[in-house]
C-alpha cells in the first residue's frame, strides 16, 4: 500500500493546514476541515502516532535575533563505501551548527546547511571536517556562502504530491 493510500482526503487537508499554523486551535481545524473536535483531535494524534506529523519547532527569523552566516558545502569523501558514509552522517550530528544534511547523488556526496556566527567559525567548522583525525575520509569541501534568501522552506506542497 503506498503512503498516499494510507492518508484519506481529510488526513490530507489536515496535514497541510497543520504544516501552515502549527498554532492553530483543535477547534478552528475542526471547523476548517468539517469534523468535530473530538474526531479532528484523534486524526491528529493518530497521524502523529504513526509518525506522518511532528515533532514541532517555531521558526526562528534569524536575521532578527543575531548575526550569522549560512553557507551551503557540498562534501565529496575519498572512499565510497557504505561504512564511510555513515561514518560521515554520524560525524556531522555532533556539529551543532550543521543544520541539514543530505546524501546526494551526482558529483559530490553531501550537501550540507551550515549556519555560523561568522566567517571565522565557518572556517573552523570546514577545517575540523578537512584536518581532523576521526573525520572519515572528506577528499574536498565547496563552500557556497549565501548571500540572499528569496524563497524559505515553508512546508511541503501536500496537495501537489499526492
């Protein structure tokens, strides 16, 4: 059974409309999507039971609360085995200001969102992946240093891809 079979109509709307207004009142969703409270209130926990919601966390607005850098890195490491890049994907959960990480496919391995104080940590930060002893293996490190954000992750288009 695939994913889309296992969310019906109203577990559909109730995931988008959640991933808007994380905020939103039990009893204005229920509204929103003709139930009442109490069904609206079980769908929710049931799609958070099974994992197709949470955990929740505020958007911060950056830009308001300090100064910082984000930079995109794209990482290739030296050995391709399967060791080396969980290796790398546990190494990178204990650097804090790594905020995303993803294995791709294509001419590097990993694209990494980091976010720094300044340039002088970020520096740190790919010197630590580059020089240290117990980093698996990083072969070379491009570092994109973004200068403007025009479209922010606001969640995903859920009636599009169902």
């Amino acid at each position: 059974m695939s994913l889309n079979q296992q969310l019906d109509r109203l577990d559909q709307k109730i995931l988008s409309i959640l991933q808007e207004e994380a905020r939103i009142t039990n009893q204005e969703l229920s509204v929103r999507v003709n139930l009442s409270p109490s069904s609206c209130l079980n769908r929710v926990r049931k799609l958070e039971e099974r994992g197709f919601i949470g955990p929740y966390f505020g958007m911060v607005d950056l830009e308001r609360v300090c100064r910082s850098v984000m930079v995109i890195a794209t990482v290739t490491l030296k050995d391709h085995s399967r060791d080396q890049f969980k290796a790398f994907q546990d190494y990178v959960q204990n650097i804090p200001e790594v905020v995303e990480c993803y294995m791709v496919s294509g001419s590097f391995d990993f694209c990494l969102r980091i976010v720094a104080p300044d340039m002088g940590r970020y520096n740190e930060i790919n010197d630590y992946l580059l020089d240290a002893t117990d980093t698996p293996g990083v072969m070379n490190i491009s570092s994109h240093v973004v200068l403007n954000t025009s479209k922010q992750f606001s969640g995903y288009p859920i009636e599009k891809l169902l």
